[in-house]
C-alpha cells in the first residue's frame, strides 16, 4: 500500500538557508497537522514512530523514521503521543540528552496523575530540556487554520442564578406545557361523544372557564418568548413586528375586553339584564 500525501507548500522559503529539522514522534492526527504546519513555514520535519515502514497519510516531504533514527536529526523533538506511552522514552535517554521536548498533551480528568505530563517527561528523560507548547489548539484548528477553527470570541460569563434568563426560559417552557395541556382537553370535551356526557354546568366550566384559563396561559407563553426582545426596535425588520406579536393582538383584545366585563360594576350590570331587568324610561 502506496502511502497517501498531502501537498504542502511552503509559506516562507529563502533557498540560501538551510531548513531546520523538526522531529516529532508519534504520526496521529495532531502529529500530522502539526507536521504540515512546520513544512509550510519551511521546516524540515521527520516522524518517528513504531512502525515506520506502516506509516501513511503523512505530508508530502515529511520523512518517517524509527523512534532513536528521528530523534538524531533534530534537536527539537516534539512529543504528539499520549502519556501512557512515554515508558519507551526511558530507552532513548542517552539520544535525548540535551536535546528540546515539547510536550503537547493534556488530561482527560483535572488532577488525574499526582504531577503534570511535562513533569513526568522531564523525570523519565532527565538530561532533557522540557517545555510545553501547542496544547491549547486541536489538529482540525491547525489544519483549517484561519478559515474555521481557532478564532477568538468573547466569552461573556453569567450566573443563571442571578439573571433573568434562567427562569425566563423555565417559565417559557412551563406555560407551554400547561396551555398545551389545557388546549387538548378543551378539544377532548368538545367532542360529541364526551359533550353529551357531561351537564351543562361542567360543559360551561370546561368551555368557558378553562377556556379563558388556556388562552391567558398560551398568551403569556408567547409573551415570555419574545421576553426582552419583544419591543427591541432592532428586532423590527422592514418596520413590522414579528409574527408572534401580531399573533397576540386577537388574544390581547380578547382578555383586555374579557377584563372589563368581569368588573363587578358591568358584570352585576350584565347579570342583570340576563335576568329580565329593564331601565325604567321615561315617557
């Protein structure tokens, strides 16, 4: 099996210079994109790993040698394996003696061993000088580059404790839930089947009470929704609002109107007049 390369073109070349090598070990993915990166600034890069005879996928140039043969051409070694296998390091002690370590790994768990991974390479490979690098960018960061991966946002920190935002979003779903609930029942009683079941007196409690019972809570549910947004004049395109606040004007009108009727100066005056009350006129 041919091994299968990537292009790199170097970004920076000045061909009176001679190219600085780079050895990395291991030939994952982050090892990989960091190789790719180093020979498109004009590095010289080689791998070392365990079986180099077996290695594919690496960049066009990149050379793959034993662990103590890669180790030989650099003075800057770049560690891309996992902790678990630094053991064979312990073999190489006398090639890496005086030689630049750069440890790029980092824990899947805080506190997970009793000392970091750089403090554990510089115990296993005392004559070396160990630094750590490039353990804050990803393999996809490197190999998109500017066009995806590694940009910088501003990360705005909030307690949901102490903000709006958390009990905002809780009721939202709540009154959903619950207007929802309300809505199919007043279907369910709406049924033939189920309306001539009932008397008329549960009929016009489900109808009527809970009815308006529904739509406050489907109405506060949407209100909750558009929450701050909701009159924000940079939320208006084209100068009309959104669908859901057009969406509120029938239910708006029709508990605005239900409020005043309720009030016990019309209601009693309603009440009234359903019972065959007549204003005395004069004549």
């Amino acid at each position: 099996m041919e091994k299968t390369c990537i292009d790199a073109l170097p970004l920076t070349m000045n061909s009176s210079e001679k190219q600085e090598t780079v050895c990395i070990f291991g030939t994952g993915d982050f090892g990989r994109s960091l190789g790719l990166k180093m020979l498109q600034c004009g590095y010289s890069v080689v791998f070392g790993s365990r079986n180099p005879q077996k290695t594919t996928l690496l960049p066009n140039g990149a050379e793959a040698l034993s662990y103590s043969e890669a180790a030989k051409k650099s003075d800057i070694i770049i560690i891309a394996i996992h902790r678990e296998h630094y053991d064979f390091l312990t073999e190489l002690t006398e090639v890496l003696n005086g030689k630049i370590l750069v440890d790029i790994s980092n824990n899947l768990k805080i506190n997970q061993y009793p000392e970091s991974n750089a403090e554990y390479l510089a115990q296993l490979v005392p004559g070396a000088h160990v630094v750590k690098a490039f353990n804050t960018i990803s393999a996809w960061a490197l190999q998109s580059g500017a066009l995806d991966a590694s940009r910088q946002a501003i990360l705005k920190k909030e307690n949901p404790f102490s903000t709006s935002s958390a009990w905002l979003s809780d009721s939202y779903v709540a009154l959903g839930i619950l207007g929802f609930f309300l809505f199919v029942l007043l279907g369910i009683t709406s049924l033939p089947s189920v309306s001539n079941a009932v008397n008329w007196r549960e009929f016009r409690f489900v109808q009527s009470k809970l009815g308006y019972l529904t739509l406050i809570l489907c109405t506060a549910h949407t209100l909750v929704y558009g929450g701050k947004r909701f009159l924000s004049p940079s939320n208006l395109r084209w100068y009309l609002p959104a669908a859901y606040v057009l969406g509120l004007i029938i239910p708006c009108t029709v508990l605005v109107i239900k409020f005043v009727l309720i009030m016990p100066c019309v209601d009693n005056t309603l009440a009234r007049i359903r019972q065959g009350w007549e204003r005395n006129s004069k004549r």
